[in-house]
C-alpha cells in the first residue's frame, strides 16, 4: 500500500467510523490516530500493510506498551487495529481480518467511588446563592443526580430536550443512541428556576441550556471548575469529576432495590455486563457498613 493508498483507506475509514459505527468525533480521530501510527511503523520496517503477521501485530503493541503507552490506550489501540482491518476485509480487500483475535491488557475492574446520600445532599445544597451561576450549578447538579447524565449528554442538552411538564428529558449517548429519562420534581424546579434567570439574563443565547456567564455553553473544563469548587463548599474531602455523579445516580438506585436492567436503561448502557459493577458498589458499600456497625465487625 504505498502512502497515496495509505492516506485514501484512511479516509474511507474515517468515513466508516462516522457514518456507519455511529462513533464520536474524538473517538474516530483516536481511531484513524492509531491506524495511521501502525501504517507508518509498518512502512518503516517492510511490513506488509495489507496483511500483517499476527506475530508483527503483536510486536507493534509491544513497541507501543516499551515506549509507555498505558493499558486504556493499549486496549482502544486493538480495538482500532480491529476495526480498520476489519473495515478492509468488508471491502472485499482483504480475505479475512489479520487482528480479529488480536486481545490488549485485561481491563482493571477497580471499583469507582460515588457520593454517599449525606455527601450528595451537602453537594446539591451548595449552590445556595441568587446568583445566576448558582441557579445554574443547582440545575445541573440536580440534572446529573436525577438522570445519571455522562458530562457531555449534560452540557450538549438543549431548552427543548427537556419536557418540564411531563417530567422527561431526552439524549444522546454513545454513537448517538436516544434514551428518555424520567426528572423527579426536585430537578424540575431546579432546571424551572433556571431556565427564567436564563431568559432574563440574555437576549441571543447559545443552544444549550447550560450557558456561562457571556451566554455560550460551557465547556468541560469550565463545568468541572465550577464542581470542584462547590465540592469545597459543601465540605467534600474527596476529589470530585462529574462522572461521580453518574456513579452515585445508579449505585443509590440500586441501593433503593431499582432493577438492573432499568438501571441499565436509564444509564445507556449497550450492555447489561457495564452495569454490574455497581451491583458489586453496593454490595461493597453494605460490607463496608457491616464491618463499622456489626459488635463482631
């Protein structure tokens, strides 16, 4: 494959990867990232781009975890091995599909943390100004811990994705998957409140409901100042990134007795496996309970 072949299969399979996988834009550049890497280590060492040996596969990984890659991005990197190979062999350019047993570092099932109920009511009752930052930080934080939003669903929603009314709000998850989640009263009010200091505030908003202070929507790294600094204010030792939240929303839905695979849908989770976790989350939460309170513990 010379590098005018190289450079066009890289743009069919970016084109693949939009289009057809349904992947995000950061996730298909990571893609087409690792695929062009592996063609320009194949080139310099006279591998066949086209049908690499497993054992040069293998080695191309090896060289990649010598020069420090971690295990995360070892995995995505077979997963994008996989996926471009695959593509070619769709194509009818390629017999079979040279990675397809091709396998990364074993995933570390570490447990994440999440909030306790007393921690997660300190934190939702930070923002307790009239600001309009607070009121927003109030909506958001209650969006978060009523839906088990990922931060990108929270800061990509729109006015109209929220249905105050009914009590609904609509997203878009991983490959653009839809998914309804239901908003207890509580949040409601919060996004109610808000959405009147929005209006008030600016006349030619962004699209997003979550606007900061010059009316454009905020960025992640905006969002998670402001989260930090809230969890300062309610007196939370540990670190705080709004993914906790998402794990906090179903660890106490399971806690409550929720089922998994509602559980499951409400989070957007492809696969029941992902959710499982926080059944093990609970069942640490309560042997941890059980060691403090127990006279033999």
């Amino acid at each position: 494959m010379s590098d005018g072949e190289g450079e066009a299969a890289l743009a069919e399979f970016g084109r693949y990867l939009s289009l057809e996988r349904g992947l995000s834009p950061r996730t298909a550049e990571a893609y087409l990232g690792d695929a062009e890497r592996f063609l320009k280590w194949a080139r310099g060492r006279g591998v066949s781009e086209r049908t690499p040996p497993r054992s040069e596969l293998d080695e191309f990984l090896w060289s990649e975890r010598r020069r420090g890659l971690r295990p995360a991005s070892l995995r995505r990197l077979v997963g994008s091995l996989r996926a471009f190979f695959a593509y070619q062999a769709i194509e009818g350019r390629l017999a079979e599909n040279p990675a397809e047993s091709l396998r990364g570092p074993r995933r570390d099932r570490r447990l994440p943390r999440f909030l306790t109920t007393n921690e997660a009511a300190r934190l939702l009752a930070a923002p307790d100004s009239d600001s309009y930052d607070d009121a927003r930080d109030r909506a958001a934080l209650e969006l978060l811990y009523a839906a088990g939003l990922r931060v990108g669903e929270l800061l990509a929603l729109t006015p109209e994705d929220i249905n105050l009314q009914e009590g609904w709000l609509k997203t878009r998850g991983k490959g653009g998957k839809e998914r309804m989640v239901p908003l207890h009263a509580r949040a409601v009010a919060a996004v109610r409140a808000y959405a009147r200091e929005r209006e008030r505030r600016f006349k030619s908003p962004g699209p997003e409901l979550l606007l900061g202070r010059r009316g454009r929507g905020l960025s992640r790294a905006q969002f998670w100042r402001r989260l930090r600094a809230l969890g300062a204010r309610a007196g939370i030792a540990q670190p705080l990134h709004p993914h906790l939240l998402r794990h906090t929303f179903a660890t106490h839905l399971l806690a409550g007795g929720a089922d998994l695979r509602a559980v499951q849908e409400l989070l957007g989770h492809a696969d029941l496996s992902t959710t499982q976790i926080y059944t093990h989350l609970d069942a640490a939460a309560l042997k941890s309970l059980h060691a403090k309170h127990h006279p033999r513990g």
